[in-house]
C-alpha cells in the first residue's frame, strides 16, 4: 500500500507542474478520457504510453489504438481527442517534448 501512496503522490505532483493548455495537458486530458480493460490493464496502458514515447510519430494511430481497447468509443475521448488539434503531428509532439523537458521534477 505504501507504494502506492508513494506514486499516487509522485503522479500528483507531476500533474501539478503542467501548464494549463499545454500539449502535455491535452494528451494528458485525453489519456484520463480513455479507459484501459481486460487482463493487466496496468501493464497494457504502460505498453501503450511506451510504444508513443518510442514512435512519437505515430500519434494519429495511437490515439485510435488507445480509444479502441475497451471496444467503446466515448464522447469524452473525442472531445479530448478534438481538443488536442492534431493537424501537425511533428509540431504538437515536438512542443510537448520541449514543456516537459521545462518540467521542474
């Protein structure tokens, strides 16, 4: 339980440094939209955010594959997915590597 506590308090301060109206926030916002179901959730939704970190290119799709997995596409995720703007990939993904590098962690 302890460790827990420990990265729910390390994920809450991490959010707390984001900028509002950020890119970060607006993936952020649309990974909160989503929901993960099935065996591991966990280990499956670690596996989706990692594949992106890897192939930051592919956000269009990953954001398909992510809205997909519980096979029920909600008006929350599209909303948070038209609220990402994503009609430069490159632009968006490069702008939210350069706020989370500004991240005081």
């Amino acid at each position: 339980m302890e460790s827990h506590k420990h990265f729910l308090a390390k994920n809450m301060a991490f959010l707390m440094l984001v900028s509002p109206n950020s890119n970060l926030e607006k993936l952020l916002k649309f990974c909160l939209a989503t929901r993960v179901t099935g065996e591991n959730p966990g280990k499956i939704s670690e596996e989706m955010a990692r594949k992106l970190m890897e192939e930051r290119s592919t956000l269009a799709y990953w954001t398909q594959d992510v809205m997909k997995i519980d096979d029920n596409y909600t008006s929350e995720e599209w909303e948070a997915l038209g609220n990402m703007q994503l009609t430069d990939i490159d632009q968006f993904m490069n702008q939210l590597w350069q706020e989370l590098e500004s991240l005081d962690l």
